[in-house]
C-alpha cells in the first residue's frame, strides 16, 4: 500500500513544529477513504491550526491533492492535544460594582 500521503503529511508537520519528535500520525483506510489523524505537542497546536485554520486548511487542501494523484480520498483530523484548551474549564472573572470598586480605592 502506497502512503505517499502520510509521508507527506509527516514531513511537513514535523517542519513547522517546534517538537517534531511528539508528531503522531495514524493512517486508517474504510470504503469512505483514507483518514490520517494527527496527534501534536500543546504547545504546536497554534502552528499547525494557524491564524483562523488556514495553516490546517492548507494542509487539507494539499493532502487531497496527494490523494487524488493515488486515486484516493484523504481527510484530516487533528486531535486536541492533553492539555489543550478545550480541556481547560473557562472560569468567569467576578467583577466588582461601582461602589466596591470606589471603597477599594479608599476616597
């Protein structure tokens, strides 16, 4: 089985991160295609997601292109690393009222 894709995939990923060692790719085949799910370090995520997705949009758009020239179709997944800040809770910030806020400033 050709994994040209993954190849690819794994090649540029590791030139774009800062830990290159901690890139994991699995590469699955169902009658949908070819899925390739990757795995970074936390603190990689910016650099393969980009400013609004477009650095993962760009690989995407580029793994089809690799796909098509095996007569196959490729889709990518990007796991949320541990840590990430999906598994952050957002916690709200207390705000305080005008008078609390006066009688801290001791007028």
């Amino acid at each position: 089985m050709n994994n040209t894709d993954q190849q690819f995939l794994e090649f540029v990923v590791k030139s774009l991160v800062e830990n290159p060692n901690d890139v994991k790719i699995a590469r699955t085949v169902d009658e949908m295609g070819v899925l390739m799910t990757l795995e970074v370090n936390a603190a990689d995520m910016g650099k393969v997601i980009g400013r609004a997705g477009n650095t993962a949009k760009a690989i995407r758009t580029l793994l089809r292109v690799v796909g098509m020239k095996n007569n196959s179709r490729v889709n990518l997944k990007i796991n949320e690393p541990e840590g990430g800040l999906k598994s952050v809770p957002m916690v709200e910030k207390a705000s305080k009222t005008v008078d609390e806020a006066m009688a801290d400033l001791k007028i």
